[in-house]
C-alpha cells in the first residue's frame, strides 16, 4: 500500500515554476533600479512673484529703521505704564479698508 500525494511530481513543478517567475521578477527590479541609479537626475526651482514680494518684506521687516524703533520702543513703554490710548475709529477704518481690498 502506498501512502502519499499522487501529483507529488506535479507540485514540485509548480513549486518550482513559481520560483522562476519570483527570480525574474527580482531580476527586473534589480535591472530597474540600477537604470535608476545611472539616470542623471536635474532639479530646478522657480519662484513665484508671490515669493519673492514674500522675501522682500522679510528682509525689510529684518532692518529696522531708526525713526520705527523709537517709536516702539515708545509704544511699549506706554503699554506697561497702562498709559498707551487707542483711536478705536482709525483702528475700525483701518479694518474696513483692508477687508474691502480683500474682498475686491
């Protein structure tokens, strides 16, 4: 009496099948990433106008004019002391200007 699987033979060349199929698979990858490597890659940057507004104003926030330290080196000293008075009609103009320039 024999005991076992018939199509032994069968799954074995499945088996190895698939294996050929795994190799060739690992060999394409391997192809590709290799042509990757060689590939020469350029990047490039473009800044928008948007930008570089953006930088312009950082750079002018950065230095600072004599005559605008003063005047908030003042404007501190009078919120400490609790003496610094607010136009609140020139602060709601204000507002009301730039939300119009935003909304138009």
């Amino acid at each position: 009496m024999k005991i076992g699987d018939q199509n032994h033979g069968l799954q074995i060349e499945k088996y190895l099948n698939t294996q050929a199929v795994g190799d060739k698979q690992q060999n394409q990858q391997d192809v590709n990433k290799t042509n990757q490597k060689t590939a020469v890659k350029t990047d490039t940057v473009e800044l928008s106008s948007q930008s570089r507004l953006l930088n312009k104003v950082t750079d002018t926030i950065k230095t600072q004019e004599p005559q605008r330290a003063e005047k908030l080196q003042m404007i501190k000293e009078q919120v400490q002391n609790g003496t610094y008075q607010v136009d609140a009609e020139k602060v709601a103009n204000a507002m009301l200007k730039d939300l119009i320039k935003d909304l138009g």
